[in-house]
C-alpha cells in the first residue's frame, strides 16, 4: 500500500511540475543551449565592450579592442548560425521563455 501511495505521489509531482514549467517541456535540450549559448555571447560582447569603455593604460586598450572584436564575431557568427538554421532569436532568452509559454497553453 505504502509503495503505491508513493507511485501515486511521483505521478502527482511530475505532473504538476510539468504545467507549472511548460518551457522546459515545449524546448528541446539542443534548441535550449543553443540561445543560451548565443545569450552568453551577446553577455560577453556587451562585457567587453564595457570593459574598452573603461579601459584608461595604453596597453590594456589594445587588449580591450581585441576582446571586444572576437567577442563581437563569435555573437555574429552564432546569429548567422541561427539564421540559417531557422532559429528566430528573442532579445532575450526570458522573451523566448514568455512565446514558449503562450504557445504551450494555446
């Protein structure tokens, strides 16, 4: 008896689990680290962007504009990357979070 109630239980959790994060469930895991692999990105070029902004000796400015170049490519390249796979990427991945949600409960 105890066992089953316990079955019972799991099967409850789980399944309130899943309505309460429909996100979760309506993103793939490979579609899921992908924007958070380009959110990462943008995160890094707006860094080190900020970073040149602050930068004053001479030697860290080069070092500063070299930073914020290869951070600028890799988040180009990851968008060129999502277009041509059919990604529409969100500002953010929290707006991504809100259309997933809408779809999942229309």
């Amino acid at each position: 008896m105890r066992v089953a109630l316990q079955k019972q239980l799991v099967t409850f959790w789980t399944a309130l689990l899943a309505k309460l994060s429909p996100v979760e469930e309506a993103m793939g895991t490979k579609e899921k680290d992908f924007f958070e692999l380009v959110e990462e990105a943008r995160l890094e070029w707006w860094a080190a962007a900020t970073h040149f902004n602050h930068v004053t000796d001479h030697d860290l400015v080069d070092y500063a504009i070299y930073a914020m170049e290869a951070a600028e490519r890799k988040y180009t390249f990851l968008l060129k990357k999502a277009d041509k796979e059919g990604y529409r990427l969100p500002a953010t991945i929290d707006v991504l979070r809100e259309r997933r949600i809408v779809r999942a409960n229309n």
